[in-house]
C-alpha cells in the first residue's frame, strides 16, 4: 500500500511538471511569434535605410561629376592668375 501511495504522489509531481512544461512551452511560442514579428519590422526599417544610403550615394556621385565639370569650366573661362 505504501508502495501504491507513493507511485501516486510520483506520478501526481510528473503531472504538474508536465502541465508547468506546457505552460512554459506555450510563453515561449508566444516569445517567438512576438520577435518574428519585430523581425519582420526590422527586416522592413533596414530595407528603406538601404534604399536611403543608395539615393544619398547616389546624389554624391552626382555632386562629384558637378564639381568636376565645373572645374573644367574654370580652367577654361577663368584667367591663370599669376604669383
């Protein structure tokens, strides 16, 4: 009987256990849906900044090729000064 009574109380931890891993278990799916979903904002937020950094690059260049055709235009309509 004293065996009896104590795989009862073996089996009645095992079960709390098992419903204390359930609920563990379904916090941590919950945990994972919520940061697959902050990943997917994130994954937007750097897509526009890369989509930022490749205009700004863009407009840089632009600004290299002004200033170079400037240049040019100086050389050719401004006079050599001389020291």
């Amino acid at each position: 009987m004293a065996d009896d009574n104590r795989l009862i109380e073996i089996m009645a931890e095992l079960l709390a256990e098992a419903r204390e891993t359930k609920t563990i278990n379904a916090q941590m799916a919950a945990n994972i849906g919520e940061l697959n979903s902050q990943m997917a904002k994130n994954n937007l937020v750097i897509g526009e900044l890369r989509l930022s950094v490749m205009r700004l690059a863009d407009q840089v260049a632009e600004m290299y090729h002004l200033d170079q055709r400037v240049r040019v235009l100086e050389e050719i309509v401004l006079p050599k000064q001389t020291v």
